[in-house]
C-alpha cells in the first residue's frame, strides 16, 4: 500500500472513530439526562405523584369529549359503550365521533349514536368530506362543534375509567392549567413478548419522565388521548396544526409557552391496547419518531427565541430531541464493526470505552424503578430483579433492532418529507384467547427497511465470527444483542405480514 493509501485509511479510521465517539457520548449524555429525571422523580415527584388535585368541582361544568376515528371497526362500539358509563350527569358531557372511517366502522357508529340518543345521551356523528390533516385535522374541525368548557380527547383503543372526569376537572380550579394527562394502562400487555417491551418502555414516560418533569417545572406533554384541554387553552395555543405527526407535543410546547400549566396524573389510569402485531407498532413507532423530528425543527427555534430560562430551554431541547437517539443507536451498532477493528491499529486505548458503561448503568436504573413500581409492586425484590434482567437485555435488543426503521423517521422528519397519518390499527386484542388472525387492517406490504434489518443481522453475525476469529471478543455481547434484535424485528415484521 502506498503512503497516499495509507494516510487516506489512516484519515477515514479517524472519521469512522469520531463518529462512533460521538454518537457514544450523545447516547451517555441522553442516559444521564434520564438519570436526572428518575432522581427528580424519586426525590420530589413521586411522594406528590398519588396525591389528588387540591381543588373542588364548583358544580359540573359541561365537558366535550371528542373520539377521533379512522377505521376502527373492531374497537368503535367498545369505546362507546365505555364512554356512556362515565361517573358524570348525562346533561352536562356531550360526545363526538369525529369519524373520518371508510369503512364498516361508519354504519357501526350510526347504529351505536342512534341507540345513544335514545337512551338520552347528547351524542353526535361527526363526518367530514375528506381526511385533510388527519387527526389533527379532524380535532380543528371538530371544535367547531364543541360547546364545552373541557375537551377530553380519547383515541379509539382507549377505556378511561369511569370516574375520569371527577378526579381531573378539580385540577382546572387552578385556572393556569390548562391539561390534564393521565397515565396509560395497558388492556392487553401479557398477550405477547411484543406487548410486554412496549409496556416495559411506556411505564418509564408514564412515571419517571412525566412526573420528574412535573418536580421540576420543566415542560411536560398531552400525549394525544387520555387527557383533558381547557377550550380556552386550546384556542390560546393557536389550536390544533397539522404541520407535524404530533400535533399533540407541538400544540403542549405552545401552550406552555404561553403561560399554561400542564398537570399529570400518575393516579388516574386511562387503559388502553398495545399493539398485537409488529407492522402496526412499526407504524405507530414512525408517527411517533418522525412527528417527534419534525416538532423539533418547527418549535426548537421557538423555544431559544422565547423569554424562558436557560435551564428549562435545556431541558426542552432535551425533550424535543429523545427521537434522535435512535439515530446515534444505529450509528454506534453499523460503526462499532469497523471501530473494534480500528482501535489498535490508531493506538486508541479500549479501556477508555469504559466510562461509557455509565449510560447502561443509569438508563437500567430508570428502567428499573419504573416498572418494579408500577408493573410489579407486589412481587418480591428477588422476582422483581430477575423480572427485569430477563426484560432489560430483551428490550435493549429489540430496541436497537428497531433502530433503522426509526432512523429512516427521524431523517425523514427533519428533512421535512411528507407522509400521511398512518394509524396503527387495534383489534380488540386483550387477552391470551384472543388473535389478530383473519383481521382486517393487518399491513401486508414488507417494506424495504424489513429487508434490510435482515441483512444487518448478517453483518452482525459476521462480526461476532471476525471477533473471534482475530480475537477482538469485547463488543461480541454487544454484536450478539443487535444480530438478535434486527432479526427479531425483521422475522416478525415478515411473519406477521402474512398471517391470514
């Protein structure tokens, strides 16, 4: 090899370190951020977090509570039916199907509406000429037909518990908050291993990351359903845009920006379905990742703009930007590879690569204290650790098998690419019995990305044998992980594409 050749390899094992570097000490910083929050969560929110709010109905005032629909023919008379049994005088909530379904789903909610009215409840059919906006769009249009004081919004997979209303509206006695979100139970999570890692990973923002945001006064979030909106605060915010897939995080971020407080209950416990099936996580995953990229580049600006403290512009920032790390997960996972093979030959020492074991150690701990409380308060502290040291490297597998679909979101979002609101279908699933077999809804299409997620768990078993082979064995736990993760995802993805 000539000098040229050799200084030119030299170069790009330097570039090929840096970047891995890099997206190391942006998944540590990320870590040790959480840390943070489980620390603000254990120390102030958690000893607040079964409190009840201090305030006291004054009367009953009107409440509208908006259903948002699109497709969802196993689940619609369900939420109907969930909805009518609510602790509050029939005279004083009035509900909105704000259906924008094709499908079966249209001649069902006529058929519950109508039995509705006749059982005295104030209820409405709301259909619009086309899905322009999506959710977004039908929640803007939809307030057009609101005439309560408080909008609680429910998404179709969701079963509030009956006294909902009663243990939220005294919170609006504060008259600076304007939200109210509640924590999300989940209907179906022992259905499958799918189901379990999603809970595993929900119960961390629904305890660690709202509450500890809540102790500290930082920004916090509506995560789209199982909430309640003061109107006013609503139409104070600029309402409801469809600029972005997370209409409910970019209108959050104006609202308190604008002075509104948002409370959260960790008490009140607002049940809903997990995904069954591993295309329609996928696709609830995109919205999320993508939506979350594309708020980043609308509100950041704002935010730094605004007349805020430094520290809560910081913590914003942080918010608004956690869909990323799935960017520097699959950076670290494609660079690790040649990395392992670089450190010698570039006279890096490995033992430096261990101060990054700190980001494992702290995002453990938060995973940990959120789930031990929340998913197993009555089991043992034995059953609780082997609980989690069987779910934690599961999740982390699988979570970065997941990397490169979110990736691609995250990209697409902050390139500004548009894409439709792809919902992600539920199908009634809540116990073992029970199948997503012979359902409609079910994505048959096997994207590109599923077919490169098996191609990179080749690469990682390629790793594995190349380590052993040249006795580079410290990341073969780490290769392992993501050879198992990717093929994980991809084999579902296939697997459950073509059941029928």
């Amino acid at each position: 090899m000539t000098d040229i050749s050799t200084h030119m390899v030299t170069i790009a094992g330097y570039v090929v370190l840096g970047v891995y570097l890099a997206a190391l000490i942006f998944i540590t910083l990320f870590c040790l951020s959480q840390f943070h929050l489980l620390y603000l969560y254990e120390t102030k929110g958690r000893k607040d977090a079964d409190k009840p709010c201090p305030g006291k109905l004054s009367g009953y005032p009107l409440v509208t509570i908006q259903l948002p629909l699109y497709n969802e023919m196993y689940v619609a008379e369900r939420l109907i039916d969930n909805i009518t049994r609510l602790d509050y005088p029939k005279d004083r909530f009035e509900i909105h199907i704000l259906d924008d379904s094709t499908d079966e789903t249209v001649e069902i909610v006529k058929r519950k509406v109508r039995a509705c009215q006749a059982d005295g409840f104030r209820i409405a059919h709301i259909r619009r000429s086309d899905r322009e906006g999506f959710k977004a769009g039908a929640l803007r249009d939809g307030m057009r037909y609101a005439n309560g004081e408080f909008i609680a919004i429910f998404d179709a997979d969701f079963l509030p518990q009956r006294d909902f209303l009663m243990k939220t509206l005294p919170c609006f006695t504060d008259q600076e908050v304007g939200v109210v979100q509640t924590r999300w139970e989940h209907l179906n999570e022992s259905y499958s291993l799918i189901t379990r890692l999603q809970a595993f990973q929900l119960n961390v923002h629904f305890s660690v990351e709202q509450t500890g945001r809540q102790a500290a006064r930082y920004f916090l979030q509506f995560n789209g359903t199982g909430g309640i909106w003061r109107r006013k605060t609503i139409e104070d915010a600029g309402g409801w845009e469809a600029d972005t897939l997370t209409e409910d995080l970019d209108l959050s971020i104006r609202a308190q920006m604008r002075g509104w407080k948002i409370v959260y209950r960790e008490d009140v416990g607002s049940p809903a379905e997990l995904p069954a099936e591993m295309n329609g996580l996928k696709s609830q995953q995109f919205r999320w990742m993508k939506g979350g990229a594309e708020t980043a580049k609308k509100m950041l600006p704002r935010v730094w703009k605004a007349p805020l403290p430094l520290w809560l512009k910081i913590q914003t920032t942080i918010h608004l930007l956690s869909s990323s790390i799935f960017v520097f997960v699959f950076l670290i996972g494609l660079l690790s590879v040649p990395a392992l093979f670089l450190v010698d030959p570039l006279g890096f020492d490995q033992r430096y690569f261990a101060i990054f074991l700190s980001g494992l150690l702290t995002i453990g701990a938060v995973y940990y204290a959120a789930n031990a409380r929340l998913t197993w308060p009555n089991d043992g502290i034995l059953k609780r650790i082997i609980k989690f040291l069987i779910l934690f490297p599961v999740f982390l597998s699988l979570s970065m098998g997941m990397s490169l679909h979110n990736t691609v979101a995250v990209i697409q979002g902050y390139l500004g690419k548009q894409s439709p609101f792809v919902r992600t279908p539920k199908f009634n699933i809540s116990g073992l019995a029970d199948t997503i077999r012979q359902k409609k809804y079910v994505a048959r299409k096997i994207p590109w990305t599923t077919v490169l997620e098996g191609i990179l768990s080749l690469y990682f078993f390629g790793a594995i044998l190349a380590g052993i082979y040249f006795q580079h064995t410290a990341l073969i736990l780490f290769h392992f992980l993501l050879m198992i993760g990717y093929a994980s995802i991809s084999i579902y993805s296939i697997r459950h594409a073509q059941l029928k």
